[in-house]
C-alpha cells in the first residue's frame, strides 16, 4: 500500500485502524498526490490529519477539492488554513 510512503508508522498504523483495507486497496495514488498537493498549495500544515480522518477527500477530482477550498477560503478569510487545523468539521464542506 503506498500510504507508507506519505505517513510515519505510527499514523500509517492508525490508518489501517480507521479504515477498512479494501477501501484502502482502492485508493488511487496519482489522485492522491494530486489532492495532496493542493493541500500543500494552500498551507494545509496538518495533511497527515486530513489523510486520518478524511481520507474520502482523496477519492474526489482535484479540481474541485481546490474549488472548495477556494471557497473556504472565501468565507473564512485569510487565516482560513489555521481555522481549518484547529476545526477539521471544516472539511466537511470539502466531501
């Protein structure tokens, strides 16, 4: 599984605890690095947050990951990244 490559192995641990592996199993790596870039566009400094709790985000189309995020970053202003690591319910909005 190639979440090693992006997680330490404690977080990768937690990871297979949270969700099943065939769901993992069919992650799609490229699109992965996709939305995970995007994340690191816009100084999500908590992805490895992200990638445990909300890792449905990385099944959807990067463009539109951005588009939300874009619009997260409408409403809640500038500091719109730090908000977001301090209230991931935030990204609901994303999925």
């Amino acid at each position: 599984m190639f979440f090693e490559k992006y997680l330490d192995t404690f977080d990768y641990n937690l990871l297979l605890d949270n969700y099943d592996n065939d769901f993992l199993e069919t992650m799609d790596e490229g699109n992965f690095i996709q939305i995970l870039n995007v994340f690191k566009k816009y100084n999500f400094y908590f992805t490895d947050d992200i990638i445990l709790n909300f890792l449905e985000i990385f099944l959807l189309e990067p463009e539109f990951v951005e588009r939300k995020i874009i619009d997260l970053q409408k409403q809640l202003g500038d500091n719109f990244a730090y908000l977001i690591g301090n209230d991931l319910r935030y990204l609901n909005q994303i999925g």
